[in-house]
C-alpha cells in the first residue's frame, strides 16, 4: 500500500480540496469489521463478524445463497438498518472512525463507501449525463457547467464506458444494455469520489463479456479504491480478489465468517473444511 | 479541481483520518443546511399528521358524546332491537333496523351492478385492451368518477326511475331500486380503476409463466392474473362497499325518506345517511333527543365504514407484501 511515488505536493492537493469541501480525489482507505452482528427483527442474520478490510486492495465475501453476505455488505455503509426492524451490533471503522458512533451522519457514510447492486438500477428519468451526476449534485448542487461536464467525463471513463456512450450523453440511462447499465451505475458511485466500494453480485445479471469488462474494471479501480465484492461465482473471487472472507450459515441460518484469509491461501490450501468443501463444490 | 485522476496517495495517516472525520460527522456548513432543512420538513410532516389525527378524535369525541347523551334516554336494547324508526313522532321508538336494512338494500343492489361491471372493466382494461384503447377509456371512467353525486341523485329520479317504471308499474316514485342501480354505476370507476391496480401489478413474469405451460389468455386472465390479484381487489370491493354505505346525495334524493323496515327495494325506505339530512335541514332544536338521534345513527355509520376501511386495509397491506 506505501506508494514510493508519494508527493506532499499531491497530498496537499487533496486535503486543500476537502478542506474546501469539494472532496478529495479518492485515496485508498481502509475498514476494519469487529464483532459484527446484524437482525432482522427477532431474527439473526450475523453473528460476530471480524476481519480487516485492506486499503487498496479487493476483498471477496463468498459463501452460499443466504448466508448473509448482502446483509454484511449493507452493514459497511449503514444501509441495512434502513430495512424496518432491522439492527446492527459490534463495530464497522473507516480509517479507524467508528461509522455507528453517535454524531456520525449516515448520508455522509454512503459518500465515502459508494455502492453498486445486484440488479443495475440506473434512474429511469434521468439522463445517461444526469445519471452520473446524481450523486454529485446532492452534495454539491452549484456545480457549474464546466465542473459537471469534467466530472462525468472523467466518471464514464473510469467505469470504462466513455468511449461507448460519449456521442449520446443525453439519451437515457435505461436505454443501455445491461453490462453497460451496471457500468453507469459504478459511474454514478465514483463520481461522488468515496474512498471504499461495495458491490454485492455486480456481475450476476450480466453475460460473460459483460462480465469479464467489470471484472478488467475492478482491476484497474482497485489502484485507487478499496473495493467490497460480494461474488458466489468462486472462479470470479479467484480472479479478482486479494482477500477472501468466507461467510456460512447453520441449521439457524445466522451467518458466521468461516475462514479470512489472502486469496491465494483461501483457494489453494484453505485451513477449516467447511471452506474446502464450498471451493471444491461439495456445499452450497 | 485537477483533470486526469489523482495518482495512488497515502496522505499521512493523521491528516487523512482528520478529513475522513470530519466528513463523517457531518458539521460542514452544507451538512448543516440539509440537517436543518431534514428537521423543518419533519416538523411540517409532523404537523401535517396531527392536524388529521387532531381532527379525528375532535369527530369521535363528539360523536360519542352526543351519542352518550342520546342512550341515556333510549336503551341501547330497544335501539338494536325496535323494528320501528319514528323519533319524529309522537309515539316514538327508536329502533335502528328500518335505516339499516335500508342502506343494506341500497347497497347489496349498488354492489351487484358495480363488483361484475368493475372487474370485467379491470380485466378489459389491464389484460386485453390496447394500449390506445385503455388511454382512451380509462379518461372517460374518470369522467364518470367525477361527475357530482346529486347529479346522480336526480339521474335515478327523473331518467332511471321513470324508465323502470314502464316495465315495473308497480315500482314507487321513491325507491331503492333506481337508487342502487345508480350508485352502482357511480362507484364503477373505483372498483375498476383500483382492481386494474392491483392486475398490473402482477409480474409479468408469472404470466409468460402460465403462457409457457400452453395457457390461453382467458386461462391466464382466470387462473393467474385474478388470484394472483385477489387480495388487491378484494380491498377494492370492499372499499366500494365502504363508500356505497356511506352515500347520500343520491339516496336523499331518490330513495325518499320513509323509514320502513322491508327489503322490498321497490318502495321507498330511508337509509342512515338519508336520515341525517332529513333531521339536519330541519329546524330540530339543539340538545333534543330528535337532535341526538343523528349523532347516534352517525356513530353507527360511523363503526360500519371503519370496520371496512380497517379490512380493506387490511388486505391491501397482505396483498403488497407479495410482490415487494
Ligand atoms: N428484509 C429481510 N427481512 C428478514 N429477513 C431477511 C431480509 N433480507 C434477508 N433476510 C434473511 O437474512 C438471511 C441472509 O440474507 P442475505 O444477506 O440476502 O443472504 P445472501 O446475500 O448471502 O444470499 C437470509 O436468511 C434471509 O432470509
Ligand atoms: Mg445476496
């Protein structure tokens, strides 16, 4: 993660923009998931889940359906106590910030940690152009023309969608193909510049093409993010990830972490059975 | 702002857990502009539902009142149990009956012409029309969703009842009849309109199911988009029915005002609502038992419509549950 390229300079750059409240360009952050438990009402869901959450780096949540791995990846951002009924114990930390502490603002939380879904979810009334900006102008609504212009460029071209779109800015979001949605919609998360990046099953309403371009484009997002992917495809996890956190759930159905590791220990010799057994396609 | 993306940076560690800090706590200026504008639209959000819960209770409070009033004088026996309805009367009695089975007639007969009417249209509207078609007729239901109830009211007198009239001689001037079927095609729209609601929420999906099991459209209409629905229009049937008791404007003017305790619907009979505006107009002097038998028969109107607001809401809230 020490970057030997480091300048002050470019730090300072950054800090002077947040201090201006514009935002920084993104620098990598890392999280840390400490005795983690989430309901839903009566019901758990986790129990007491650990594991760090490296800077710059990718980590995959794996494990069978139901497991819990999106309700995991929605307590990152404090979406999942928006479900009714729904609660979170233990401690999630940003940079060592608690994000459930009293006194933190959720929506500034979602800022930092962008999300994409399962499903694309581009906004069917919104432009491709207004779609990227979505986010943006919720926190910076006098965006001047020149800004907004230089934001979406710079936002289509890091999801790698620029060159397919640029002549039909205006066109609606909804009326891209499914891959391409998706890539509009991790447009629209890095335009608001977060430090962290959920995606829960970003590529599982999509082909294999599709899929394979989200996949170059984690790729190259992870220099500058630290990325959450949520996957069941265990090829995929092996692909793209550093670190692995595998997720299982028992006769009760809360769901425990099993095994964190690097990837390459998780898929070439893994230490607990369970998470043998789920790789080699013996359970779930 | 600088154009190509920022290089990978590690600012020192304490500055950057200060920005990230100070973000998170959200005490910028910006943060506290939205904070304030989030509490002021809370607090008018807040006012908003008290003024409607404010008044509720001002209406069950004076309704209960006046109606605690009114079964200090009559027991709530003879009111429930009496078949005869004449508070305006020397010989008095006090029996809710005759209003009852009036507005139940009125009702049934409201019910019968609008539920079959209703669905059909739904099912029309939702599954088979084409799009123009719906965009045409769709506009025209609301027309008649529109139209003021005492336009109805003299409909059913002047034009309805006449015309029955010729076929049923011995049909009176003032009658149920006329008046059901009327209010029936009033309260078509809703039925209509809620019911293709809740069909169109059903996924389409499930229909390419049953199409792909070799399903006609009929079959699919029948067996998949109706029950799959059901909930949703039982809510709309009986929110119908909620409104169909609580009408007045047409029952006033063309069922007449003779409380009689019969199901005959070709005769004329008061039904609870038409009852309170004959005594309202009237110069019933304030605090009399006459003046407190509409607070009673309100109460009871009242509890009826509640109780079917309650179910329909009911079902609507289990029929939501499904698809979300
Ligand atoms: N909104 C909800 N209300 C109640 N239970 C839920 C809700 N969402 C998910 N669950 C339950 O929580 C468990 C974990 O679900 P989820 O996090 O979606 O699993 P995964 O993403 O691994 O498939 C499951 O048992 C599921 O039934
Ligand atoms: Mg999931």
């Amino acid at each position: 993660m020490s970057d030997p390229m480091t300048t002050l300079t470019t730090a300072q750059a950054a800090r002077a923009e947040a201090a201006r409240g514009t935002g920084p360009a993104p620098i990598a952050a890392g999280m840390d998931v400490e005795h983690l438990s989430a309901f839903y009402g009566r019901f758990q869901a986790l129990d007491d889940i650990t594991f760090p959450i490296h800077p710059g780096a990718v980590t995959a949540v794996i494990g069978p359906s139901g497991c819990g791995k999106s309700t995991f990846i929605r307590c990152l951002n404090r979406l999942h106590e928006l479900t009714p009924g729904a609660r979170v114990t233990g401690s999630v930390r940003l940079e060592g910030i608690e994000i459930y502490q009293p006194g933190i603002d959720p929506a500034r939380v979602r800022q930092l940690i962008g999300m994409v879904f399962q499903k694309p979810n581009p906004f069917p009334t919104l432009s491709i152009y207004d779609n990227v900006l979505s986010g943006v102008r919720l926190h910076r609504p006098r965006l001047s023309r020149a800004e907004a212009d230089e934001i979406v460029e710079r936002s289509l071209r890091a999801a790698a969608l620029w060159d397919e779109v640029k002549d039909k800015l205006k066109a609606p979001g909804t009326s891209l193909s499914g891959g391409q949605q998706q890539r509009l919609c991790i447009a629209r998360a890095l335009a608001v510049e977060p430090l962290v990046l959920l995606m829960d099953e970003p590529t599982s309403a999509l082909d294999p093409i599709a899929t394979y371009r989200i996949e170059e484009l984690i790729w190259e997002l992870k220099q500058r993010y630290t990325i959450v992917i949520v996957t069941h495809n265990m090829q995929q996890a092996a692909r793209i990830a550093d670190y692995v956190a595998f997720l299982l759930a028992g006769e009760e159905r809360t769901g425990r972490l099993i095994e964190f590791d690097t990837a390459q220990r998780i898929f070439t010799n893994p230490k607990r059975k369970e998470t043998e057994d789920y790789i080699t396609g013996k359970i779930g | 702002m600088t154009t190509e993306p920022m290089p990978a940076v590690e600012a020192p560690s304490i500055d950057r857990r200060a920005w990230v800090e100070r973000i998170l706590t959200g005490r910028q200026r910006v943060d506290r502009v939205r904070q304030v504008r989030e509490s002021a639209i809370l607090g008018l959000l807040f006012l908003a539902a008290l003024v409607s819960v404010a008044t509720t209770i001002g209406i069950v409070y004076t309704l209960a009142l006046e109606t605690f009033h009114f079964f200090q004088h009559v027991s709530i026996v003879d009111f429930l149990t009496d078949t005869q309805w004449t508070p305006l009367f020397t010989e008095k009695h006090y029996g809710i009956w005759p209003l009852l089975t009036a507005t139940i007639v009125v009702s049934t007969i409201a019910m019968l012409v609008a539920l079959p009417l209703g669905l059909l249209a739904a099912i029309g509207l939702s599954e088979y029309a084409s799009p123009r078609l719906a965009a045409t007729v769709k506009p025209i239901l609301e027309i008649l969703a529109g139209v003021p109830t005492v336009v109805y009211g003299y409909f059913a007198l002047l034009f309805v009842t006449p015309l029955l009239q010729r076929f049923i001689p011995q049909l009176e001037v003032f009658n149920a009849l006329s008046a059901g079927l009327v209010m029936g095609i009033m309260i078509l729209p809703l039925v209509a309109s809620l019911s293709e609601d809740a069909m169109r929420a059903v996924p389409q999906s499930l229909r390419e199911g049953a199409y792909a099991l070799g399903a006609t459209k009929l079959e699919v209409v029948w067996r998949v988009v109706v029950p799959s629905s059901l909930s949703g229009i039982v809510a709309a049937f009986i929110l119908a029915v909620s409104r169909a008791v609580g009408e007045t404007m047409i029952v006033a003017i063309a069922m007449g005002q003779v409380p009689r305790f019969t199901l005959n619907p070709l005769v004329a009979m008061e039904t609870m609502t038409a009852y309170i505006v004959q005594v309202s107009l009237g110069d019933t002097p304030h605090g009399t038992i006459e003046y407190q038998t509409i607070f009673a028969v309100g109460t009871t109107l009242f509890v009826i419509t509640m109780v079917l607001n309650l179910l329909s809401y009911r079902f609507l809230k289990r029929f939501r549950e499904v698809y979300e």
